[in-house]
C-alpha cells in the first residue's frame, strides 16, 4: 500500500511565514496493525536545496567556506561554520542553482558538475531536499573574490585544505556541518582513493 493511502490530513494551520513556512497539521496515519491513529506534526518548509563539493585532485585539495550560522551559534557552536557551497533552489533546477551559488560564494566558475545523491537532512521536521554535486575545480576557473550576497547578510570566506587535512577537522570537530561530511566521506572513498601518493 502507498504511504498516501496511510494518511488523512485533518487540520493544517500555519504557525509562521516570515523567513520560510511553519505549519502544524493534525493529521491520521494508518499504522501496520490495521488502527489508524491520529498525530499532529510542526513542518518547516524552506524549500530544497543544493550543495557541492570542489576538488582539485592534483594538489588533492577541496574548496570549503566559512560562515556564521545564528541556529548553530545558538546550540553552542561558538565558531564560524565551515561547510560546502550551498543554496535554495528557488525556481531554477538543482545544477543551475548550485553554480550560481559557487560563483557568488566562493568566486570560482565551474563548468564540470556531477550530481551524485540527494537525501532529506531533517526528515523528522523539515520538508528540504538536498541534492549533492561534486565537481572538479581549478586556479583558472576562479573569476571573483566571492564571498556571498552581502544584502542577505553573508560574509563568507574560502577554506582549501587538503583531502586528508578537511577528514582531521572532522575529527578533531571543526567540521560539523551534516551535508559537508557526507561529501567529504564520499570524496575520501571515491575520488581521492585513486589518487593517493605512494
């Protein structure tokens, strides 16, 4: 049986719509012995999104950026975030919109993007899908200082640490971010594995 034919949506009542849209809905779910059960949940819906992560296999570095992220800051992380260039998708598809977001963060231009997954991040609460790229980078391909949209409050800077240097600050706890570890695992495992010196 579909998961649609599981569930009767009651009741959706929109709790805020000021930066994104929180709703709460009352809803019944079917569960597997037969009873239906009614449950109430609170959704963020901010849209999907897409992120990336840039490699340079020859000098085995990756492009990351820095960043203050006020929910973080919040849990107790008192440090800029470091993570992989990402953004909303708003109307344009996944790989338009993450070149976009690469050149306005970082000021790299790339040509060569590959999307390798997508995942929900939050499913418990949070509606976004988010797809992931990698894709090869360059001294060349660089044509701005980057940086972020300054009149939506970003100021990020660029990180490029080695393969191997970015894995120790996921261990050591520099690198916190969800989306930025997993490309990283996965360029670990897949595209510097290759590549490692002898």
């Amino acid at each position: 049986m579909a998961v649609a034919q599981r569930v009767r949506v009651e009741d959706v009542t929109i709790l805020s719509d000021d930066w994104y849209v929180l709703k709460k809905t009352t809803f019944s779910f079917l569960r597997s012995d037969g009873t239906w059960q009614r449950q109430s949940r609170e959704t963020y819906d901010r849209g999907n999104g897409a992120t990336i992560l840039l490699y340079d296999l020859e000098r085995r570095r990756v492009l990351l950026t820095r960043q203050f992220r006020y929910p973080a800051f919040v849990n107790g992380h008192d440090d800029l975030l470091i993570e992989t260039p990402a953004g909303l998708l708003d109307h344009a598809s996944p790989e338009e919109r993450i070149r976009a977001e690469v050149e306005e963060e970082t000021g790299y231009r790339v040509s060569d993007v590959r999307e390798i997954f997508d995942a929900f991040m939050s499913p418990g609460s949070v509606t976004e899908r988010l797809h992931f790229f990698v894709g090869a980078y360059s001294a060349a391909d660089q044509v701005s200082t980057g940086g972020g949209n300054a009149e939506e409050g970003e100021d990020i800077e660029r990180l490029e640490p080695t393969i191997e240097e970015a894995m120790q600050m996921i261990s050591n706890g520099r690198i916190r971010d969800g989306k930025t570890i997993m490309l990283l695992q996965h360029a670990a495992l897949n595209i510097f594995k290759e590549s490692r010196s002898p």
